[in-house]
RNA sequence: UCCAGAGUAGCUCAAUGGUAGAGCACGCGGCUGUUAACCGUGGGGUUGUAGGUUCGAGCCCUACCUCUGGAGCCA
C-alpha cells in the first residue's frame, strides 16, 4: 500500500516495508548505489532513498531521472548523513513514467516568468507546490472560520442577468450569432445575461432570511486590468448579516484575516518556510503582527487630513471626495500605521448606491482593508436597509429601480440593518505568502489575453 | 488602456556597429554516503517578428508581438 511522503517523513520509528510513489527530483549516482530523491507532493519535502546496484528494478536506474514518476518499495531507516532524519533503502524500485530530456523544470532555481508559461509543470516545483497546498488548506480554513459561527453558505449563482451591478466591466454569455445585441430578448436566457461579479445582491437576500451567509466562489471581471493585483477570473467570499452594523462588519473582517493567518501560521509551517526563505524575509513577523495586533481604523476623513498633514509629496494630490490612490494606500499602511488599516465612512459620490447614508448626508458606510505590499483585501459596508434612501440613492447613482426589484423588495417586506464585505481569496494568498503577483496564487490565471491552459 | 524597461542556447545572463560566449541543464567518461554533489569532455543559436539605415546590425531607426515593473479600474 503507498504510503504519502508527508508521513513518512513524520515517522518517529523506523519501518520495514514502505512503499512510496511519486516523482524523481533529482538523482546522484555512486559506484555501488545511487540516491534518489522523491517528492509526491504531500508535503514540501523529499524522500531521499538508497538504491544498491542488484536491486530489483535497479536496471531502470539510469532512466529515473528528474520529472520520471517511480515506486519504491524499502525499509525506512535513520540517515548517517546529515541534511534529513529518514532515508528510505529501497528494496526495489519501479520505473512508472519516464520524463526524457526535454523536460523543462531543472533542480535549480527557475523564475516565476518561465514557469506561469509551463503552468501545467509548475505545481511540480517547490514553489507552485506549496502555493497550491496553502491554498487548499486556506479554503478549508474559510469554510472552517463562518461554519463554526453558524453563517451558511449559500452558492449565488455565476450567470446573472443583474444588468449593472457596479462592480466592474461584465462578460457577457450569450448562445445568439452573429450581432447579439440586436435581439437579446431571442437569447438563451431571453435576455442580455452575464458572468457574476459578485454575489452580493443575492447574497443580502439570503442574509435577510438565514441570518448569517457567506458566499465563496469564481468570480469574473472583463476589465483590462495589466496587474500584478487583478485577475479576470477570481475566488471571492462574501459574507452578509442581518442585524449588523457597520462595526461588526469591521469586526468581522479584521476576525477573519486575523483567523487565516492564525490557520496558516500553524498548519502551513513548512511551507510558509519556503516563502520566508525565498520570496518574502519579512513574512513570518508580519502574520505574527498582523495576528497580535489590532488593525488600526481611521475615518476616510481623517485619513485624508493625515495624508495632507504627512509632508509627503504624492504624485496625485490629496483630495477630499477622491478615491485613495495606490500611493497613498501605501503611505498610510507601509508607511504612517505600519499595520493593516481599516479606513470607513467614505464620500457617498465615489461608492456605490446600496450603501448606508451616514446621518451627515455625506458619507456612506463603506469601508476598505487595506494591507501593506498588496492595498485594498475587502471592500464592504452596511447596506442602506430604509426603502426611501435606498430609492434616492438609486437615482443619485442613474440606476432603475424596476431593474432591481428583488433587491428593492428586501427593503419592503422586514427590512434589517445589515452588512457584509467581499474578500478576494487571492489577494489574501498574497498577503499571507508574500507571493507578490496573483497569477502565482491561482493555479491557471485568466487576465486580458491570456486563456491558456 | 497609459508610462517605463526587457526580449540572445532548454533556463539565467554576457557580448565598443566588425568571427555570438559563459554558468546551469542535457550527452559521454571519471570520482564520491551524496545533499542546487564534484572533475573532465561534447553537442546545442534564423539574437521576439517584419521592414529600414550601413561596406557590415544582437547592438542604430520604425512598426508590431510578448513579458516585467508602475498607474487607472477593483477584490
């Protein structure tokens, strides 16, 4: 029976008979034997084995070389070398699939350049490996986080015909020919639909019927977005509730990237390692922070009076009723807080229309959490649960009522205070490996121009 | 989409406008309880594409393509 190295490598005993499968990382031969390292993907590490010329299959040896998928069959026992505890003296040895000499992935160093355009090689890399192991355990860490808090999680739906639901340009699905936006009413869903760019709407009105709800799935933006931040298809988490304001919204989100770090630090200690050793010095003492410290929070407009008192000269001024730029999201995060920082209460003109009026008939609840290295992670807000602001609002934003309904009707049939935020999974894959581009953090990347795979 | 930068061997990179090179990888030989092994040796190129300038272009000019960094949009 195959044995995954992760256990393997976690015996405290040695052990006869082990049988392991995987994938020839590299291979050093001596006169009587040869060292095989073997990794299978269950954890960062290799297995190193020792395979004495005579042993059975030993012919195949010079075959086994780095990508060719093998067994080994062996007795696990302490290594009298130095650089591992086990090593594994094969017994004998099975050639599965043979990888010959054009295989592209070599023992050294490759750039992440080089390897996005092998993405169907590079899970096999120490890099893409873990990347892909954290991320797996990270989606079970969301599910973890809002079932243990009773939210339920509902599947929004990812064609919507939600004409403008403000979040970004749309891909359109379509099954007509030719020019399809001459009869969309003859289309397959009888009218113009869309990829979902996100769940939210949907969302609230579950939220205004189970409470607690968080949503976690592909999300799709048509922006020509160049970026090492934007991806046009993305997994977000959405989480709505009832009976909540806009500082348990906050509450929330600080909870959760709190939470997730928290899982990463202790289950993806190895592979976290890797990311502190090669691609980020400063990662591990900043999810330590990040879990220690409480986020600073700063209304919009006093951030924007920190940034015009800092001294600081920015390539776009500081205005009050402007988006932050990307620099100075970096001043206030990396720079004046030195910490994550949740900025709320915006300019209703610059947020979208389903957000709560402040008594002040300026701001909305908004609010953003900006980290350091990557900027904004969620973007959320109270909605606007009292129908006639909800209504003015619409207008205010140039938006049909009618072509909202359903989302109107919330407001007339036991409307709630709530709230809730998006989160882009992967630009918190970032953020808690330190991997700077998102096309590293999903395992085949979708961005303007680029399908493949 | 805008602004920069880059594109030379499988990979990472050199090369005053004058015979295209190195390291790694790969092949062969040797050595060794090895650790990104080591030593010797060999093969490997339409210099991103298309034009242009020049006696001569990897190098200069134009256009396009791709990638990287920054910006906008956002998660």
């Amino acid at each position: 029976m195959r044995t995954l190295i992760k256990s393997v490598l976690l015996e405290s005993e040695p052990r006869q008979g082990v049988t392991v499968k995987g994938w020839v990382r590299t291979r050093r031969d001596s006169k009587a034997f040869s060292f095989l390292e073997l990794n299978d993907g269950s954890c960062l590490g290799n297995l190193q084995a020792v395979v004495d010329v005579g042993t059975p299959g030993w012919e195949q040896l010079p075959h086994m070389t780095t990508g060719a998928s093998i067994v080994i069959e062996g007795n696990l026992v302490p290594s009298p070398a130095a650089g591992q505890k086990w090593e594994l003296r094969a017994t004998r040895v099975e050639l599965v699939g043979l990888a010959d000499t054009t295989y592209p992935l070599q023992k050294k160093g490759h750039t992440t350049e080089f390897l996005r355009t092998i993405a169907h090689l590079r899970p096999r890399s120490n890099l893409y490996g873990a990347v892909f192991r954290v991320r797996s355990r990270l989606a079970y860490a969301v599910h973890q986080f809002f079932q243990e808090r009773d939210f339920v999680y509902v599947h929004t739906p990812i064609i919507t015909a939600s004409d403008c639901e403000g979040a970004g340009e749309m891909f359109r699905v379509t099954t007509l020919k030719g020019n399809i936006e001459e009869k969309p009413e003859t289309d397959f869903f009888g009218k113009k639909a869309y990829l979902t760019v996100s769940g939210q709407l949907e969302g609230e009105t579950f939220a205004c019927a189970l409470s607690n709800i968080y949503t976690f799935g592909p999300t799709f933006r048509a922006e020509n977005s160049n970026t090492a931040r934007h991806a046009a298809e993305f997994w977000m988490i959405e989480p709505e509730m009832a009976f909540c304001d806009l500082q348990g919204d906050m509450d929330l989100g600080e909870a959760f990237i709190k939470a997730m770090a928290k899982h990463a630090v202790e289950h993806c200690a190895e592979d976290l390692g890797l990311f502190a050793k090669f691609v980020d010095k400063e990662l591990l003492s900043r999810l330590q922070f990040v879990i220690d410290r409480p986020f600073v929070r700063v209304p919009y407009t006093e951030a924007v009076e920190i940034l015009k008192k800092s001294g600081h000269t920015f390539e776009f001024p500081v205005e009050y009723g402007q988006n932050l730029q990307s620099e100075h999201e970096r001043f206030l995060t990396e720079r004046h807080f030195k910490s994550p920082t949740t900025v709320f209460n915006y300019p209703k003109e610059i947020k979208p229309f389903y957000m709560r009026q402040n008594d002040d008939g300026k701001t909305v609840t908004a609010m953003d959490v900006l980290v350091p290295g990557i900027g904004e992670v969620i973007g959320g807000a109270q909605r606007e649960e009292r129908l006639d602001h909800l209504l003015e609002n619409m207008r205010f934003h140039k938006l049909d009522p009618k072509d909202y309904w359903w989302y109107v009707d919330l407001r007339r049939y036991g409307s709630v205070p709530h709230a809730g935020f998006g989160l882009g999974f992967e630009r918190l894959l970032m953020f808690l490996t330190g991997i700077p581009n998102i096309r590293d953090v999903i395992p085949f990347s979708r961005t303007p121009g680029n399908a493949d795979f």
